[in-house]
C-alpha cells in the first residue's frame, strides 16, 4: 500500500497484535488486525516503519485488563525527514515515534 493511502485507511478499533524491532533494529514494525472493511482486504497486516526513532511508549492497562491494545487513532504527518505517527489507544495510553518511510503489507 503507498505510503499517502496507509493514513486514508480506518484506524479506528485495530488491534495491536505485537511491536518488533526488524533490520539490526533499525526499523520498526507493528503487527496488526483491522476490523472488516471494504478498505482492507487483508485485516492481518503488518505496518513496517523505516529508520525508526523518538520512540515513546506510554501505555497503562487497567488492573484484571487483558488482550490487545486497541486503537482509537492513528494520526501519520509527514515531516522533513519522513513521517511522524502517534498510536492512541483512548484510555490505555499512545506509542508515538518519528520514521523516513512507512510500508503496510499483508500478512497471512
């Protein structure tokens, strides 16, 4: 998916399966699974965050909480050196970092 179409998706109630460190940990990726949509044809994906930095994790689960994070928004703002992306998980927290490129692709 280009990277201008990966911020018109819903990503609203996308549920953060896992957060990993890929390539000597440069980059950064976050596997996820979107609601049923038209808009996405997969609902496994995985978002791959190039040269990842800045990032910030600020997440508080409730207490006898369990399962994955779940989105509220997911804002992506291009900026001079790449993209800025802020995870908004309501009252659970955000993840936030800075990126040169952002790929979504689908996973099986």
């Amino acid at each position: 998916m280009q990277e201008d179409d990966i911020q018109r998706v819903g990503w609203c109630d996308v549920e953060l399966d896992a957060i990993s460190w890929t390539n000597e940990g440069r980059d950064l990726t976050f596997s996820v699974q979107f609601p049923d949509t038209p808009l996405v044809p997969n609902p496994r994906m995985t978002l791959h965050c190039r040269w990842a930095s800045g990032l910030r994790v600020n997440v508080t689960r409730r207490e006898n909480v369990g399962g994955h994070l779940l989105t509220w928004a997911v804002t992506f703002e291009r900026t001079d050196g790449g993209w800025m992306l802020k995870f908004d998980f309501a009252g659970d927290g955000h993840i936030s970092l800075r990126c040169s490129a952002i790929e979504l692709i689908a996973t099986s």
